[in-house]
C-alpha cells in the first residue's frame, strides 16, 4: 500500500487563491520524500490536506489508504506533523508538554513519560526537561516539536521547514535522525523545505512545487536527466588557451561536458597548450541548479 | 479515549490556575459576592441606625416574611434567601467566562490549537473535552464559593447576634440545576463566539449579555419587585438547562477545521 496517494490534488481558497493545482504523486512507505519549493508554493497547503485540516477543492488524496477529509482523526493517530504553526503550552515544561501530547495520543502517563525522556535524550533536550516552554529559543522549541511528533511512534511524518531557525550543528543533527528513523524504523517522511541542499543530504526522492504546481518528481538522477545529460568541469588554469571555457573568476575556469571520460582529453589539450593545471573538478547539478533551470529562475529561492 | 479527554481537561484547567493573572480574575468576583458584600450588609444592618424613618420605609417594602421577629433577624434572612442566590447565577458565569475563553481563544492566540487538533480525537471530542472542563472549574468555584459564604456568614451572624442561620430549600435547586445550566449556556456562547473571535476580550463580550436577566433578578430581591422562589428557580433552571443543551448542539455541529485555524 502507498504511504500516500494524492490523485490531482486541487485546493482554492475562499479568496479565490489556488494553492494548490492538480497535484499527483504517491509515495511509497519508509521513503523520505523531498517537497521543495519557496514559500507560497503549495507545500503547507498540501500538508494540510494531507491531515484533513482542509478539504480539497478538486482531486483525492489518502494517507495509508484513509481519506483525511473523511477520517481526520484515523489519519492523525498514524501521523506526526511538525509546522511552523502548531505550537505547544509555554506554561508547561519541555517534558510536561510531551507527557500531554503523549495522553492525547492514547498513550498511558508513565509511557508518555519514558518516550518523553527517550526522545529528548535523542534530540539533546535533556538539560531543558524541566525548563517551561517560553524560555525556550527557536531551535530549542523545533525540537521539542519534533519530540511530540514523534511521541505515539507515528508510520509518516509530516515536517514543514523542520530545520528553519536551527543552527547548523542542530540541523545537522535533526537531519542525521529523520534519515536514522526512516531507515530502522521505516517511516515515511515528508519533508517540505525550501533549503534544497539540506533537502539534497536526507531525502530519496523529490517533488518540486513552483505555483501550486508539481513541475518535476523523481530521484535526484532523475531530475538531472530531465534537465541535461552531463555535469560542469570546474578548472584553474595558468595561461588558459582562449575560448576553451568561461572564465568564472581569476584563473578559473568552467564548461559544460557529458560525461568523466572527456577530461583526460581536456586536460591533454590544455597541457599541450602550455597551460599550467592547478586543479580540476566535475560536479553533478544540484537539486538548486535543476530547481532554477526548470523554473527558469537564475536567483536565490525566496525565504 | 476517556484518558485522552480527560488528560485535555487537566491540562486546560491546569492552564488556568497556573496562570496568576486568570486564576486573580477568577478568584476576585467570588470573594466580592460572597465575603465582602454580605460581611458589609451584616455590618451595616448590625450598626446603622435602624430605628430612622428612611430606614423603616425601606423595610416595609421588603419581603419579610415573618414581621413578628426582630427587623436585623430578618434582614439577614433575607440576605442569606433571597439576595445571596442571585450571586449564584453570576458566580458560574464569570468563571465559565474566563475558563471557556482562555481555553479556546486563548489556544488559538497562542498557535496550540493546531497542534491538539492534530491529535486522533475528532473535533467534538476535543470540543467536549474543553466544554467539560469549562464546567468542571466553573462548579468548583461556586461549590468553593458556596461553603466559604456560609461559613463567614454563620461565624459573623453568630458572633454579632448569637445564632445560626439556616439556608432554605432554595439553595438545592441553585447550586444543583440553576448554576450549572446557566454555567453550560456561558460556555456554549463563548463557544460558538470562539471560532470567529480573534482574541480573549472578543469571545468574553458574547457571554456578558447574559448577565443582564441575572443582574435584573438580582435588583427584584432588593426592590421586592421580583422575589425569587423555589418555583421560579426551577422554572428558570428547567429552561436553562434546555436551553444549554440545545445550544450545546447547536454549537458543535458548525465546526469544522478550517474555520476554527483561519
């Protein structure tokens, strides 16, 4: 059974806004799913049609074969969502606030409590059990956000800019355990992010929404087929001979080939040219390069 | 699923007492109504020259049933029967006020909302949950009320006039039908108010209407206009209670995801 299937997937709002437009896809279980594109594009619209928080305008969608418009509160208790939205009591402490979410959950006080501890033990948490929520920073209050989706063990997990406001250590170190889950445990994630390179390191698979449009899926191979066959050669070179490469920056140099096997040749022909090789390096498109060349956007992704 | 409502109603009545600035709001009104009015009208009734004519025009127009006994006797018979009970119907209102409002304004000022509807419990479940411990604070406080009321009333009446006083059949039916069906129509405005509401103040302003019929009540027992009576109060909490729960129903069957996280 797929972890999730979305059949054109359609959601306008009451203002007359499409969110999201015609969307298919379906995952299958224990993949970590990228959903990428800036904000605005659709992707916390369609986590919430994905838990029932809203009812398509047009399309179908299930999550472990459960529809969320009709079954919200099946769908809730296999999944944990983590979004920008959905915060915890600032009068309870870290742990407090897991041991409630835990009880929701159906789990029992002394289980909730012994997950609690577990999960910040994991989530490095531990030192701030006992610390009421407002005193928390950013980071700190993402993890624990984390903690309380992962409290009832859920099958899929909905994250929405998991790492936004983390340190990189902290990103790192939240990125190390979304892949440790989906790899023992098996659960499904669905990563919404705008940080596509963050994105690159944890995810198997990728949508890339721009608009409320799914304009390209697949793994990273893929998406790289679907742009152009070949990587970049990056170069440094003395007495470069003219019109072989652009020139990017002082003594460097770079240009398009199709495969590794062209740079011994390349190499040769620069040699035998009198020029003087300092380094050369090929590089595969990142998701940031396909992203842009199928958005035709050559800018930063807006935050 | 009787833990997982039950564990939303600790944590939402939690949520009010460890909150010094709700749990003062909730505290004031009651300790107004039922210590320092009553310790000041036994105060005055015990001191004030009563014998002035002003005085004794008063008293003729007001319902002393037995004219035989001494008039401060009787005053605070009064007092205690037929003015105090009135304070019964504002009691659970204003706690429900601020529990109801604090609990779902307040969870969606503060962005928990979202979170607790992700939970596997459907929306009238939570619903009822956050219903239920509206309810549950607002009867503790007037029980609580109730019992401190009548313990300073009796040592006050005993050391200023050397007997008990004793608290009709009247009080059955308001702490037992009166106050928690006017208590279950506070929470339900509030309620219904809440899904639109922005803020705390916006949902408490639906539930103040209500206090008006009870204010009016409460000027008939000083004027002698409109005396309560154990017939009235079950009129009135028959209809109350009718009345909660058809707008209990009422209330819960609009609510839907998507209105409630606008």
């Amino acid at each position: 059974m797929n972890a999730v299937t979305m059949n054109s997937l359609s959601k306008i709002y009451a203002g007359g806004k499409k969110a999201v437009d015609s969307v298919s896809l379906s995952l299958s279980q224990g993949e970590v799913f990228g959903f990428l594109g800036p904000n605005g594009a659709g992707k916390t619209t369609t986590v919430k049609l994905l838990n029932g928080m809203l009812s398509p305008t047009e399309g179908s969608t299930s999550v472990f074969g459960i529809e969320p418009s009709q079954n919200p509160e099946k769908v809730h208790a296999l999944s944990g969502v983590v979004t920008e939205h959905a915060q915890m009591y600032d009068s309870l402490t870290g742990i407090q606030n897991l041991i409630f979410y835990g009880s929701v959950f159906g789990l029992g006080e002394t289980e909730s409590k012994k997950r609690g501890m577990e999960l910040l033990e994991q989530l490095e948490l531990s030192d701030a059990k006992d610390t009421k929520l407002a005193a928390y920073s950013t980071g700190m209050r993402q993890r624990l956000s984390l903690a309380r989706a992962l409290i009832h063990q859920p099958q899929i997990l909905f994250l929405d800019e998991p790492t936004s406001g983390l340190d990189p250590e902290s990103a790192q170190n939240v990125h190390s355990m979304i892949r440790r889950l989906s790899a023992e445990k098996g659960i499904t994630v669905f990563l919404c992010t705008h940080q596509l390179r963050y994105a690159q390191e944890i995810c198997t698979r990728y949508g890339l929404m721009a608009e409320g449009r799914l304009i390209a899926e697949g793994t990273l191979e893929a998406l790289r087929s679907r742009i152009h066959a070949g990587m970049q050669v990056k170069l440094k070179v003395k007495n470069m001979p003219p019109d072989l490469a652009r020139r990017t920056d002082d003594d460097t140099y770079e240009l398009p080939i199709r495969s590794e096997d062209e740079i011994p040749q390349l190499v040769q022909q620069i040699a035998g040219a009198g020029g003087q090789i300092y380094h050369v390096s090929s590089k595969l498109p990142s998701l940031e390069d396909i992203y842009f060349t199928l958005t035709g956007k050559k800018e930063e992704l807006p935050q | 699923m009787k833990n997982q409502i039950l564990a939303i109603v600790k944590k939402d009545i939690r949520g009010i007492t460890s909150n010094h600035r709700m749990f003062a709001t909730l505290l004031v009104v009651p300790i107004v109504l039922t210590v320092l009015v009553p310790t000041l009208f036994i105060l005055i009734m015990r001191f004030a020259p009563t014998e002035s004519p002003d005085f004794q025009k008063l008293l003729a127009m007001l319902p002393l049933a037995e004219q035989n006994e001494d008039t401060f006797k009787n005053m605070l018979r009064l007092l205690l029967n037929y003015m105090l009970p009135t304070f019964f119907m504002l009691i659970p209102i204003m706690a429900a006020s601020v529990m109801a409002a604090c609990s779902f304004v307040g969870e969606k000022e503060k962005r928990t909302l979202e979170t607790l509807l992700y939970c596997p419990l459907s929306l009238k479940q939570i619903f009822r949950a956050k219903v239920l411990a509206a309810f549950l604070l607002s009867m503790l406080v007037s029980a609580i009320s109730f019992a401190v009321m009548l313990i300073v009333l009796e040592t006050e009446t005993c050391l200023l006039a050397g007997f008990f006083l004793l608290p009709d059949a009247k009080w059955l039916l308001i702490l037992l039908l009166v106050s928690p069906a006017v208590s279950l129509i506070a929470i339900t405005l509030i309620v219904k108010t809440s899904a639109k509401a922005q803020s705390v103040e916006d949902a408490q302003q639906g539930a103040v209407f209500l206090l008006f019929p009870v204010l009016m009540l409460l000027v008939g027992q000083f004027t002698g206009v409109l005396l309560i009576n154990a017939w009235l109060l079950l009129v009135i909490g028959i209809v109350c209670a009718l009345l909660a729960v058809l707008l209990l129903k009422q209330s819960m069957s609009h609510f839907k995801y998507e209105t409630l996280l606008k």
